[in-house]
C-alpha cells in the first residue's frame, strides 16, 4: 500500500485531538500562513483513530510524565511554541 504526507492545521490551545490514521509518523511542525500545521507521513488506508497533541508556550509549566514526545517548536507573533505528542488516544 502506498505511503503518503498529509497537513493537518492545529490551534494553539492546551491539548487538542486530531484524527488521523493509525501509524502516521509526525515529520515536522511549521507556520503555513499565521496558522500552526503539522505534516504527517501516513497511510491513508489504515484505520482513524484521534491523536492527542499539546502545545506549550515557554515559560509555561507543565506535567513532563503526560506530555508526551516532543516533535518542534515553532515562532508567531513574539511567542514560542513547542508541539508534544502524547499518542493515539485509547
């Protein structure tokens, strides 16, 4: 089956589900536009299941044991951006 890269749009909010097929591997996390998007390598064919995303701003706290693995960071409007990845949800 063939392999593809999808762009998914994200909001810059606490946590956020994004469906996605099960699998997809997260390549990177860029501005496109003002609006944060991520690019996922995935297989379209595979079943969706939701993927939990968190964003946090520098300087702001949080649970490192929940958070998940870091994918990038990203610079809008004087803010800094780092995008987490905690999985598919159960």
């Amino acid at each position: 089956m063939n392999t593809v890269i999808y762009k998914y749009e994200l909001e810059v909010a606490d946590w956020q589900d994004v469906k996605m097929p099960l699998g997809g591997e997260i390549l990177s996390i860029q501005l496109q536009g003002a609006k944060p998007t991520i690019w996922v390598k995935l297989a379209p064919h595979q079943p969706v299941g939701e993927r939990r995303l968190r964003i946090v701003g520098t300087g702001h706290s949080f649970v490192d044991a929940l958070i998940g693995d870091y994918v990038g960071t990203i610079q809008s409007d004087g803010f800094v951006w780092h995008l987490f990845d905690a999985g598919y949800c159960a």
